[in-house]
C-alpha cells in the first residue's frame, strides 16, 4: 500500500515539474515578447523556487537526475533574468548577456519536459515525430529551404498559397504549420530508412 502512495506521490510530482518547465518557457517568451519584465521575471522567479521545493529531497535516480538538470535550468534562467536590463533589453541579434544565459536555462527545461514525458512517464508515442526528427538533425535543419519550398516553388503551389493565405494572418499560421509538418514526416522517412546526414 504505501509503495502505491509513493509512486502516486512520484507521478504527481513528475507531471507537476514537467508543467512548470513548460511554464518557465512559456512565460519567459511570452512575457518578454510583451515586454512585461517586471511581472514575467516574479512569475519566473516563483516557478523556479517551487520547482526547486518539490525536488529538495529526490528519492530515486530519476528525481535525482531532475534535481540536477533543474538547478542549473532555475540558475541560468535566474542570471538571464538579472542581467535581462543591460544591452538594451534581451535580444538576438545583436545578442546580449541575457539571451545566452536565458536561452540556455530554457533548453534545460525542455530537456526536463521531454525526459518526463518520454523517459520517465513513458508516453514516446506521442512524440516519435519529433523523436525521428531530433535523430535526423541536419535534415530536419535545412530540409525546409532545400527540398521543401524548392518542390513547392517547382510545383508552383508555394506562390499560389501565399497569395491566397496573405491576407489572413492565422491562414498563413496554418501554412507555416502544414509546411513544418509536412518537412517533419520527410525527415521521418529518412530516420525510419536509416539515412542520416552526421556533420
């Protein structure tokens, strides 16, 4: 029984920690895009310290791992907080301070996300899209601009549906999507025949 309640006890946990990963993500660049600083870097603040709470007393190797990518997640995100101010505000290009130490901090929390969801929860199937495409990175990277919107060039497709999607904001969203999507399972075709490009 109690074995039961502990693992209850670990799930919750792993689906509360995965949220907040989200969240600092979602947060920081939504609330940075607005320019809300103030705001977004208190909510930041206060999702890393509950993060940090929930994982002060790891009880096995997962939690353990999650502490440890989840300090140094909460610190860089922190310091890319801190140092948001100096150079003008975050930005990439001309790149400051804060956008390298944010940036990072952020890519350690979708590494929490996916360790999660993939690795701890085991709920791969759900994302074997992206799977296949992070094994395949270089295709994935330049699939768009040199085989993508080529044969929609050729096909004369890509210049009709971007006249007809211009107008409407969400319609050219939409197009955006269908292209990712369709330059994802493209990749996914070359992951699964087992045709990599290594650098």
């Amino acid at each position: 029984k109690k074995e039961g309640v502990n693992k209850n006890k670990r799930k919750k946990i792993l689906v509360i920690i995965s949220l907040i990963a989200l969240a600092l993500v979602a947060v920081s660049v939504t609330g940075l895009f607005m320019r809300q600083v103030f705001i977004t870097t208190l909510i930041a603040f206060a999702l890393c310290l509950t993060g940090w709470l929930l994982l002060a007393t790891p009880k096995d190797a997962d939690t353990r791992f999650l502490k440890k990518v989840f300090v140094w997640a909460a610190f860089w995100i922190v310091l890319g907080f801190i140092l948001e101010p100096f150079g003008g505000g975050i930005k990439k290009d001309h790149s400051t301070l804060s956008y390298y130490f944010l940036t990072s901090g952020l890519s350690y929390c979708v590494l929490i996300f996916f360790s999660i969801v993939i690795d701890m929860m085991k709920k791969n199937r759900y994302f074997r899209l992206l799977v296949q495409n992070g094994q395949n990175p270089m295709i994935a990277y330049v699939g768009m601009a040199n085989l993508v919107l080529p044969v929609l060039y050729l096909t004369r497709l890509f210049p009709w549906l971007k006249d007809l999607t211009a107008p409407y904001p969400w319609l050219g969203f939409l197009l955006a999507f269908a292209q990712t999507l369709l330059l994802a399972w493209i990749v996914s075709i070359f992951t699964k025949n087992k045709l990599f490009w290594r650098t």
